[in-house]
C-alpha cells in the first residue's frame, strides 16, 4: 500500500537498531501509526528472521510498515554512514545488551551532541538499579516479579501464554517516545527514554501487590484464587464443548436469573449481594453446570449474548484467523512472510475517527530498501556503488 497522508505520526523519521520482541514492537506501532521506520540491520540480516519453534512468527508480527537497510557498523565506513542517517532521525529505538550501543558509537551522549533532537529510546531488561546490567528476556521477569506465579499451579510456575512483557514493554516505550516528542514541541531538545522487562512486570503486580496489603494475606495464583465473582467461571457444555461466563454486578445478577430461570436464586435475598454470593458458590455453581450442559455451546453463548453478559467460547490463537469480527472492522492485516507464504496478522487495537490502522510496506527482505534509503539521504550514486563494493552495505 502506498504512504498514506493524515496519519498520527506522518513526517517522523524513525531510525530502529533491534531485534526479536520489544524492540520490533516499538517500531512497528510507531510505523503503524504513520513514522517513516527505517531497520538496520546486519549485513546478513536480522537473525529473528531465522528463528523456529515459538519464536517463528516474530519477526513476521513485528516488523511490517518498515523499510530495511543492511549496514556493517562494525567497519568505519557502515559506523559513519549508520550516524549520517541517524543524524536526519527524530527518533533512535534500539533493545541491545546496556554499553553494546556506546562500544559501537551510538551512545546518547554522542549522538545527541550532533542531533540535539534526537528522542533515543532503549528497550531494556531493568532500569537504573543494582540489575540494570543483567541480560534478561520475557521468561526472565515474568518468573522474578510473580507473574509467572499468578499463571501457574501451586508450585508450578508457568509463563504466560504469549510474549506479553516484550510487548507490554514496547507499548510502555512508545509512550515515552511519544511524551519525548511533545515535550521537543516545547524545548526543542530530545530526551533519552528507557522502557523495561522487569519495571513493566512489576506494574502489572500491582494490583496483586495491593491485593496482598488490602487482605493482609499472600495472594494465591489465579489458578486457585478466591474469586472476586460467584459466577466467573468455564462451565461445560452439551458435547463436552466449554464456555467461560461471568457475572460481575448485582444488576448483571438479575438479568443472568431472569434469562435463565434461576426464580429460587433471584428470589434468595441472600444472594442479593455480590460478597453474599461469593460466599455461596459452592451452592450456585453445581446448579448453573447442570443447566449449562443441557446447552450446546452456540445456544448458551446466543442466551448469554441476548442477556448483555460476558462471555466467550475457548479459543486458540488459530481461531482468530477466520474470527468474524476481526474480518469484518479491519482487525487482521495481509503480509508475506520471509518464507513467502501470505497471511493476515493482527492489526494495531486501535482506531481513529472509526479507522483502523492498516499496511503501508509489506515486511521488508534484508536490506531490501537499501539503495533507496541512501539515496533518500543524499549519498551519491558513485558512494552506493562503492558501499557495496566493499560490503559496508548489502
């Protein structure tokens, strides 16, 4: 798809040096949203374009709506040309190991010397403290800061299900990023901002940490928690088919009866309350299974639909791919992948004005814009020529 004019970050110039998760998914909702992202990348590309197993679909869901440009920054020349093109950037996003940027030469420091503007985000595993020179990943934090407690079995820690720090982290640097530029509206100078894996999980503890405060107890992972609901549950139905269903307010109580004939319940002034209710779940859940597996799945989910309740059958992340309203709002964006097969992944959750926010640039090969990047810089057609002569560029 060609650029498109109006977009939210239109005009910003974006420089990405990362790979795998968080970095990717900084780029990739700044580019979603309008920024010219340029990814450097090695001279034989980014290796994330060769991972298997679960991490085959990174590179894939990360990196559309840029363009890609292979550099060698290890030799002088591919150093002074990264910096050329870092020095016509807004923004510099990069997630390598603290100190790997400044060996380089493209520390804050020194690049803000020469481009006072420049907003240089780093995507990191901790922020300043006694880690923040520890490699960390996803899995890393997750098992530190108890999100992997919360997901697991008693004494059976397990990761969530998704790479969620990664992109919680990456969401947490775009607002930076676009905070960085506001305040550049009033100062005119950048700022150097830091996201991080393990600050990130430890925000989403919060709740849990204040849980603990607020009932002077250690919390108990979700798998085994004390629900705040009576009704928040998967129940099963007609063909061994299952269904999650909650009932989360006196007035949701009320509707959820009256659709499904609980009259002795609705009539239970002892069950007027949500605490009540809570306390009585061992009397109102065997009830509700019992009428649920007279139900085949789509005639529950019609009833519980029609009655204003939430709930939703078990997925997989395969279902979404034929999800009716994802094809119907624009939720799912088309892309060819490394291996070129043609897919659709998910878009931004976001839209604007009732738009949803779509593809500019299919995922780029390595190096793919190269020439048309320099050339965009000024370089001359005689210095291309002469770059890949001598491999400083591919």
């Amino acid at each position: 798809m060609a650029e498109q004019s109006g977009l939210p970050l239109s005009g910003v110039r974006v420089i990405e040096f990362s790979h795998m998760v968080m970095g990717p998914t900084v780029g990739v909702i700044l580019a979603d949203l309008g920024a010219d992202v340029v990814k450097i990348e090695p001279i034989n590309g980014d290796n994330t374009r060769r991972l298997r197993g679960s991490g085959a679909g990174y590179f894939a869901m990360y990196n559309r709506n840029k363009r890609s440009i292979c550099v060698d920054l290890k030799s002088e020349a591919g150093s002074a040309l990264a910096k050329r093109l870092i020095n016509g950037a807004d923004v510099l996003v990069e997630n390598f190991r603290p100190g790997a940027m400044d060996k380089l030469g493209y520390g804050y420091d020194e690049l803000s010397a020469e481009n006072p503007g420049l907003i240089y985000c780093s995507a990191r595993g901790f922020l300043k403290g006694p880690y923040e020179n520890r490699t960390a990943l996803d899995e890393v934090v997750q098992m530190m800061a108890g999100l992997a407690y919360m997901t697991g079995l008693p004494g059976q820690p397990m990761r969530a299900g998704a790479s969620v720090v990664d992109v919680m982290g990456g969401m947490f640097a775009v607002i930076g990023i676009l905070a960085a530029l506001e305040l550049r509206h009033q100062t005119g100078r950048g700022k150097e901002v830091v996201s991080s894996l393990f600050e990130s999980t430890a925000f989403l503890m919060g709740q849990h940490m204040a849980q603990q405060v607020a009932q002077d107890e250690p919390v108990k992972p979700m798998s085994i928690r004390t629900s705040a609901w009576a009704v928040y549950d998967i129940f099963q139905t007609q063909g061994d088919e299952k269904v999650f269903v909650a009932v989360v307010s006196d007035t949701q109580w009320r509707a959820f009866c009256q659709s499904f004939e609980f009259h002795e319940f609705l009539a239970d002034p002892s069950l007027a309350e949500n605490g009540d209710r809570v306390l009585a779940r061992d009397r109102i859940l065997p009830v509700i299974q019992d009428l649920f597996s007279t139900l085949t799945k789509l005639e529950l989910m019609e009833r519980l639909e029609g009655c204003g309740l939430p709930f939703a059958g078990i997925g997989t992340p395969g279902d979404l791919f034929d999800e009716p309203h994802l094809l119907a709002s624009g939720g799912l964006i088309d892309v060819t992948m490394e291996d070129g097969k043609s897919t659709r992944l998910p878009a931004l959750p976001l839209q604007m004005d009732g738009e949803r926010f779509g593809l500019r640039h299919d995922l780029p090969k390595h190096g793919q814009h190269t020439v048309e990047i320099l050339e965009q810089a000024g370089v001359s057609d005689k210095e291309i020529e002469e770059f890949f002569k001598t491999g400083v560029v591919a």
